[in-house]
C-alpha cells in the first residue's frame, strides 16, 4: 500500500475543511495517507511514498523556511507538485509569466522598493480610466492577507499603504478593482491531472471600508464554469508547464477568474503549491484527486 503524507500544520489544519474527505478518499483507493505538519523535525519524509503539501499556511511567514523544506523533502521523496512550481508561484510575479504566454490575466503592475510609489499609482489610473478602484497587495501572500481596495480619490493614501507594505520587507503588486467581482465573485476552478474536475464561485473578500472577509465556507457556492472559463484556466496551466519546463500534466491546481469589463474571464490567481481545492462542494471531486494521486504512484 503507497503511502501519502498530506502536508499542514497546526495553525492551519482546523480551517483546512479539504482534509477530512481526502483522508477518506485516499482510504477508499486503496492508499495510506497520513497528516503531518511540514513544522514537524522529527518526520522521516522518506518514509513515505509521496509527500503532498495541502494546508501548510503558515509559510507566508516563512516562505524561505518552506521553499527549504520543500528542497529537502524532494531530495528524499517524491514531492507533488514539486519544488520548482512552489518556488514560482508562491510569488506572484508569476501573473507578469502568464501574461507574456499570452494568458489574459488581470493587468497587474509591480513595485519594488527602489521604484517611484507615487508615480507607479498615477500610472496605473492613468492605464485604466474606467477603474473607480485599484488593489494593492503584497506579491507573496495567502487568505487576502494584508490586501486593500482604495477609491482612485484616495491615490495618496494608496501610495501610503504601498509605502508600508515596501517598509515591512514586502514587495508589492497594483491592480485595477474589477467591478463584476462584486456582481458575480470570482470563480475558482479545480483540476486534476490538467483535467477539471469542478468549481465554485467565491463572494467577493475586499469591501470597500478597507476590510477583508474571510473565504469561510459560507462565502462560496457550488457551479459549474462556463467553457470560456475552463478554456482560459487550462491555458493558465498549460503556461505554467511551458514556462517551468514541466512535461507532465500538474497533479492538481486551481485557477481563480474574475470577469473584466468586457465580460472575458481574466486570471486573478493561480495555486500550484497548496491550494484549497473546495471539496466541500463536489460528491465526486476528493474521489478524483485520490485516483489521480494513485494513478501517478503507478507510474
């Protein structure tokens, strides 16, 4: 019987509602999974056959602590997805990736800390005239964390916030607010193998006083994406292989789309590494990614 550890820690395994059905799932295929808590020392990686990082999310904190241990336990065993998709897209410099392969992404300008704030701000009002709102966030990050929405009459105090996030040791990224986000939330597309499996649509997390929600459960609904929107997410992980080099199709991913203002959906995120797959909301869809591990293990 294959062995699978799935990946999380403590801080982070009682909101991990994907676990109990993969646990059940991966029974019920005949592997042995087990939870181990990538903070743990005294795991032995190479005892088993697989390690699959799923909730590990104290690594925003810790991102060059993770990318070592994801090093390590690739260096022992097998790690799924491996080591050079965390290193990509843990940062979200991979959107400027996507955009080059020709994926439609939102239009997304970076900052650094040796760039102009002020003017990079003005630049990106001045590029998007219809937006009412831009984003600010910083280019590693989970949950939303440390994600804000400002008004365009409120450019200097976004250049402020862009200011604070570049002060804590952050880099950060600019993006125009796309309203049908608040009219239609996000859709977040689960695949296994480069093959989809399902959807939800997730409510809309930035409010306009500056508060984030929570991704609760609550916030999100079962649906099925429309083929426009599975035509663009698999070219976002068709990109994705191309640009690291990966011949084989990725074990599992989500893509996350928003409409833009033209109706097309548009890359918001993409999770590679330790995405929540919402399992929650498919009958069928820890069943799948539990065959489709044990379809790699076969290999």
């Amino acid at each position: 019987m294959k062995t699978v550890a799935l990946v999380t820690d403590q801080v982070s395994l009682p909101i991990d509602y994907d676990m109990p059905p993969l646990l059940a799932a991966c029974r019920e295929v005949g592997l042995a999974p087990e939870v181990c808590d990538w903070n743990d020392t005294s795991v032995d990686w190479s005892r088993f056959d697989v390690v699959v990082p799923r909730s590990p999310w104290t690594y925003v904190d810790r991102l060059p602590d993770f990318l070592a241990w994801c090093e390590a336990v690739e260096a022992s065993t097998r790690l799924l997805n491996p080591v050079s998709i965390a290193r990509w897209v843990l940062d979200k410099h991979y959107i400027a990736d996507l955009a080059a392969r020709g994926v439609p992404v939102v239009p997304t300008r970076y900052v650094h800390r040796d760039t102009d704030r002020a003017q990079a701000v003005r630049e990106l009002l001045a590029e998007h005239p219809e937006a009412k709102e831009i984003v600010v966030k910083p280019t590693i990050g989970a949950y939303s964390k440390d994600v804000q929405r400002f008004a365009r009459s409120l450019a200097d105090e976004a250049v402020g916030y862009v200011g604070k996030l570049l002060d804590n040791g952050a880099e950060v990224m600019l993006q125009p607010y796309l309203e049908s986000v608040d009219r239609r939330g996000e859709t977040d597309l689960t695949f296994f193998n480069e093959e989809y499996s399902h959807a939800i649509r997730k409510s809309a997390m930035l409010m306009p006083d500056g508060t984030v929600n929570v991704p609760t459960l609550d916030t999100r609904a079962a649906r099925v994406a429309d083929p426009d929107e599975q035509e663009v997410a698999l070219a976002a992980l068709d990109a994705a292989a191309s640009h690291l080099g990966i011949e084989r199709p990725l074990l599992y991913g989500r893509v996350d789309l928003i409409r833009d203002d033209d109706g097309g959906p548009v890359v918001l995120e993409l999770d590679l590494c330790e995405p929540s797959l919402n399992l929650p909301f498919t009958d069928t869809g820890a069943t799948r990614f539990a065959r489709a591990l044990l379809k790699r293990l076969e290999v």
